[in-house]
C-alpha cells in the first residue's frame, strides 16, 4: 500500500544547516497520539514545500527546496530553510511561510515561534533603519542620557488645542517627544492636520524657550496612502518623525512607510498594539523577539519593548532580549529567548520602554536597559501632583539622579517636583 504522507522526509537530525539558510527556533507540543518526530515534520512540511498526502508528481528541486526538522531539545525544534524558498526583500512572503498555516494544524497542540537567524544574503535585501541610535540622537543632540517622551492622557478626548497644550507643558518640563496615544489618528474632536498646525507652532515656541529640539510622535496609522499623506504633511511641516501601529498596519505597509519616510527624512516610531493577542501565550504564537527583529529589518526607528515593572506583561529576561536584538551588531544567542544574529552593517534600534511607568520606577527600568532607550512616561507625568510640566521635570530629575549614582530619595532633597512624585507615587508597580 502506497504510504499515504510524507512528513518522515523533512525529518534529519544529522541534517547540517547551510550557511545560507534560514534556521528557525520553535518551541512545539504534539497532540496527544503523535510523536515528536511526526509533529515536527508535520511543522518543517507545511512551512516549506509540503502537504498532508504524498503527490504524484514532485520535480527535483522540491527537495532541494524542502525545510528540515533538525534539531529536537524536550519541546524546542529548529528548522532549517533553504535560501531558495525565500524571496528577497519580501518580508511578508517569509511570514507566510514560518508563520503561517503551522500555527493552525492538528499536528500540534501548541507551537510558538521563537526566533529566526537571518543569513547576510537575505539580511542584506532589506534597507534597515536609516539613523540608527546614534543618528536619533545626533538628530536630537542628546549625547548620553534615554531620550524622553509622553503620550497626552487621557488618551483620546483632548481638542487639538488642549492636546498641544499639553504637549507643550511637556516640552517644558524637559522631554524629547511627544507622542500620540495608539489610538489617535484623526478624530472629529482631534483632526490630525489641526493637531500638527498647533503643536509645530509650539514646538517653535518651547525650542526657543528651552533652547532644545524637540520632537513628537504624531500617529498616522490609516490606509496606507492617507499614512503617506500624512507623513508628507509631517516633514513639510519640519517634523523628524512619524508614528505607525506596526501589527495592526500589518507587514507590508510598514514596509512601504519605512521606505516612504525615508525617502521624507523621518524616523518611524512603532507602537506593537495588538502584539499581546499573539505574542504573550508562551506556549503558541510569535514572541515580541521576533517581532522586534522583523521591524528592525524593515527598518523602524524605535519600538515599544516593555517595562518588566509596569502594567503591562513582559519579564525582565524577555525585555533585556529584546534590547540586545534592537541594539547589538552581533545578537548573542540566549537559551530558548532568542538566536544568535550577525547584523552585518544594518543599523540599531531604540527600544522604547513604556506602560504604567512614573518617575519613581526610573532606577528600576534603567537598571534593565542602561541609557540606550527611549523612555515614555505618561500617566507618570499628567498625574503628577502638581501637573505635567512638573511630572516631566520630576522625570528628568530621577534620570540625572540614575547617572550621578545617587537614590532618588536623595536627589529629592534638593529637587521638589521629584520629592512631590514620589510623595504620590512611591516605588508603585501598576498592574
Ligand atoms: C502607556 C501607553 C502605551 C503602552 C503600550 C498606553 O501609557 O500609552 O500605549 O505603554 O504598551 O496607552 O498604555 P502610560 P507597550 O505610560 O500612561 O501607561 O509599551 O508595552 O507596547
Ligand atoms: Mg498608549
């Protein structure tokens, strides 16, 4: 009887990765009734060359073109690519394939992905980020300490005028950017052409007051050809970034805007709205390391990368494994977090720590990322006792008191907008 499946020929465990494969790190349990070994040539199957039956006609190539599973360590599996699968620059093609239907068979219960080494052949048909952290900061001339920004909260309700208020007091206060919250986009009581009027007009305000750059993060999440309207009207206006929900856009128009703004001299920041639905399950999905690594080869400029200390999930292992896959030339591989990554000459990102944040929880986030971040504090500023531009300054405080060395209780001494967040805020972690 002809065998009916096909699945034991994308199994070798002797199989040597080429250089130029792709080689995928997934962590997988099998249903109960299969083996490993068939669950695992079910995933390098159907992410490659496969189907569910063995085919009457199969051209030789198929097998030079076919995935195999092997690398078996309790539930992680590593798959091997070939270069041939992939289409060059094609970053959405290659989700397709190492994330696509797998996630879906009944040939496993659970299956995440946890990382994809990328070999310079491919790296190198993507552009990257154009500034890279050095670049941001050369552009904002901050030399050494996390560049700073807030989201206007509530957020979403504010008229134009009343959100570049805000964002103007936060300005004052000391911080870098000021950022549109994820969900702002251009409301009735919010057009997003009165928004970017009102704030450039501010913005030349408070950089002659403060005699600093300052920046915001307007969002033009849309359909694609209104984010490049928008990101049109952002560098007319003499802007140096733009921001896009880079799940909810999806792959393609991300790439398309990194492209486009690059084009305009604007960085993107990218917000991960919606990361959570598929990436916080440590047990089925996508982790945000992977995420983070397709965004830098598309080329963002910043993106969000959690907190560990704030209201929203990620651990202190996973936050500092996104940091070194954003910041490092060379990503060294850690155990089942993330694989090792020769970025060539492709340029770094900042993570951007975000969520739940207040000055009282400075030293605790700094103390996982050092310097190299940009740091969003929101609701930690606008609910200062004493208003925003006091958050702000209180902030900017609790830095300086990260990089002389000394507690923030001591820094407080001589500095009142820290000592009134703190009289609030303590060292309160929010969930
Ligand atoms: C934070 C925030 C950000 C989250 C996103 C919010 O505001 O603006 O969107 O940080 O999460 O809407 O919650 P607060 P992440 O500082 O007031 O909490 O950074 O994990 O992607
Ligand atoms: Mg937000």
């Amino acid at each position: 009887m002809a065998k009916i499946d096909w699945y034991d020929q994308f199994v070798d465990l002797k199989y040597k990765p080429a250089k130029d494969d792709i080689v995928v790190l997934f962590y997988f349990e099998p249903p109960a009734g299969m083996s490993k070994k068939e669950s695992a040539g079910r995933i390098a199957s159907e992410s490659s060359t496969g189907t569910w039956t063995t085919l009457t006609k199969l051209p030789p190539r198929i097998k030079k073109l076919s995935a195999t599973a092997f690398k078996m360590d309790g539930n992680y599996l590593k798959v091997a690519y070939p270069a041939g699968l992939w289409e060059n620059g094609n970053m959405a093609q290659l989700l397709s394939g190492i994330a696509g239907n797998i996630f879906g068979m009944k040939g496993v219960k659970n299956l995440r992905l946890i990382d994809a080494k990328l070999p310079k052949s491919y790296l190198n048909s993507f552009k990257g980020p154009q500034y890279g952290m050095q670049g941001i900061r050369k552009m904002m001339g901050i030399k050494k300490r996390p560049l700073t920004g807030a989201v206007v909260k509530p957020k979403i309700g504010f008229s134009a005028s009343e959100h570049a208020k805000i964002g103007y007091e936060t300005w004052l206060g000391g911080f870098d950017f000021v950022k549109d919250d994820e969900n702002l986009t251009s409301q009735k009581f919010n057009r997003f052409e009165e928004r970017v009027k009102i704030l450039t007009r501010l913005r030349d305000k408070a950089e002659k007051e403060t005699g600093e750059k300052k920046s915001a993060f307007f969002n033009i999440t849309a359909e694609t050809e209104e984010m490049k309207r928008r990101a049109k009207l952002v560098a007319d206006a003499g802007w140096n970034y733009v921001m896009v929900d880079i799940v909810v856009t999806g792959t393609s128009a991300v790439q398309t805007m990194t492209d486009y703004c690059r084009d305009l001299g604007l960085a993107i920041h990218a917000h991960r709205a919606m990361h959570a639905s598929f990436t916080r399950n440590a047990k089925h999905g996508m982790t945000m390391q992977f995420l983070a690594k397709t965004m830098r080869v598309l080329g963002v400029n910043n993106i969000h990368t959690g907190t560990a200390v704030g209201k929203l999930v990620g651990s202190k292992e996973e936050v500092s494994a996104l940091a070194d896959v954003l910041r490092e030339k060379k990503t060294k591989a850690k155990k089942n977090l993330i694989l090792e990554q020769d970025w060539g000459n492709m340029k770094t990102v900042f993570p951007a720590s975000s969520g739940g944040l207040h000055p009282g929880l400075v030293p605790d986030v700094m103390d996982i990322y050092g310097n190299e971040m940009v740091l969003l504090i929101s609701g930690g500023i606008h609910g200062h006792p004493k208003g925003t531009r006091d958050g702000a300054a209180a902030t900017m405080q609790a830095i300086d008191a990260v990089m002389e060395g000394i507690s923030l209780k001591e820094k407080a001494k001589k500095n009142k907008e820290l000592a009134w967040a703190l009289k609030k805020w303590g060292h309160h972690k929010p969930k």
